[in-house]
C-alpha cells in the first residue's frame, strides 16, 4: 500500500473542507452584513412620524428577516384567539431560523473533520516513514526527521483550520443571536396595545423569557407606563370567625 499517495490524499481533502468552509464564511459574511444594514434602515424608517412610516420602512429595508417578521406581525387579525395569535408569532420566529442558520453546519463539521483528517495524515506519514527504515535500515536519519515533519504537518494544519472556521463560527452564531433578540423586540414593539391588553402575547413573551433580558426591560417598562391596562377587581375575603376557648 501507498501510504505517501494516501497522505497527499488527506491533505488534498482537508484542502477541499478549507475551500468549502471559506466559500460559506464570505457568504455568510455578506448575508449578515445585508441584514445588519437592512435593519439599521428599518429602525430608522419606523422612527419617522407620520401614517406612511410603517410603508416607508418597509420599502427601505426591502428584503430580510426582520421585514417578514414585521410584515407577518402587522397581519395578524384581530379576531384571533390568544392560542392562535401564540402560534402565528412563533411561527413568524421559526421561520426565520432557516435562513439565518444556513449552511452554517458545514463550518460546524470544518471544525470537527480537519483535525481528525490532520490526524489521519500524520499517522499515515509515520506509518510510510517507518515502512521505509524497516526496507532500508537506518542510513539517513536526516530523511527519517525529514520523513516524521511532513507527516507532522498534516495535524498542524488540520489543527489551523479548525481554528480558524471556530472563529467565525462563534462569530456567526453570535449574529445570529443578535437577529434573534431584534425579531424579539420587533414582534413586542409591533404587536399592538390591544393585542397585549388581552393578553394574546403573554405565554409568548414569558415563553421566551424577554423579561429576564436587560434588552427588553426598557420596551416592558414603558408599555406599562403607557399602556392602561384593566385593573383587577379587589378581592374580598369572608371575615375569620373567632375562635372559642372552652373553659
């Protein structure tokens, strides 16, 4: 068996999982870079005064996740149940996961392949090196230091890709939290006084637990303050009937 030409081999497959995993990391970089700048002129947009403000937003940010969740928040109807309006809103949430997570499983198994393959490569290198000194003996040890480097190479660059794909996976993963958090306080924003007031909204948001965020304490507190909400009639107790002491 030919180990030299299995060890090319490796590092030729582990060259492929580079090349695909940077191909994914520029199309993700481009992708989250749209959508950082189509939300930026949505927020700007929907600061704007005026009845024409909701359309106006829209057609700046044009396209993106944060447009078909606003859209599909502002469609909601009115004479839905609170269940319904619940499992509209989460799966306006859902389906939005799709395109911010895609393809993002290839750099995901970048991480964990290459240094297995750089392993692979080593090994195989080793294996031929000392294939060779078993045939030829010890006559160059040169050749034997220079024989174990090159198959030492392969886990140093195994090693090297799977950092650099675990740098931007972090990255992308956090982004994509990020567009999580805006869709969050864009549904909260957006879903309507009367909506809240009836309570269509709470399992959702107790759901997702936005109170405990510091993100969305400033959007709570001022729906409280500005919203009226029905106050709870006064509960009234019977009076507790004295006890008797038998003498």
């Amino acid at each position: 068996m030919n180990f030299t030409l299995i060890h090319d081999a490796v590092l030729l497959a582990m060259a492929g999982v580079l090349a695909v995993a940077l191909a994914v990391i520029i199309e993700r970089l481009i992708y989250f870079g749209f959508v950082g700048r189509a939300y930026t002129r949505l927020v700007a947009a929907l600061a704007q005064p005026g009845p024409q403000a909701f359309t106006q937003a829209l057609a700046a940010a044009r396209s993106g996740p944060h447009v078909d969740m606003l859209t599909g928040v502002h469609g909601l109807k009115e004479d839905d149940s609170a269940e319904r309006v619940d499992l509209k809103i989460q799966a306006l949430y859902l389906a939005q996961q799709a395109g911010l997570r895609r393809w993002l499983w290839i750099v995901d198994t970048a991480i964990t392949l290459s240094p297995l393959l750089g392993l692979l490569g080593t090994i195989l290198g080793i294996i031929d090196t000392f294939s060779a000194l078993a045939a030829q003996g010890v006559s160059d040890p040169q050749a034997v230091s220079r024989g174990i480097g090159t198959a030492l190479m392969a886990t140093a660059a195994g090693i090297g890709v799977a950092v650099f794909c675990l740098v931007f996976n972090n990255f992308f993963n956090e982004r994509v939290e990020r567009v999580n958090e805006q869709l969050k306080v864009l549904a909260l924003e957006h879903s309507g006084q009367a909506a809240w007031a009836r309570g269509r909204l709470g399992d959702w948001v107790l759901r997702m637990s936005l109170s405990r965020s510091k993100l969305y304490k400033p959007f709570i507190q001022k729906w409280r303050s500005s919203w009226s909400l029905p106050a709870r009639p006064p509960q009234s107790r019977p009076p507790r009937p004295l006890s008797r002491r038998h003498p």
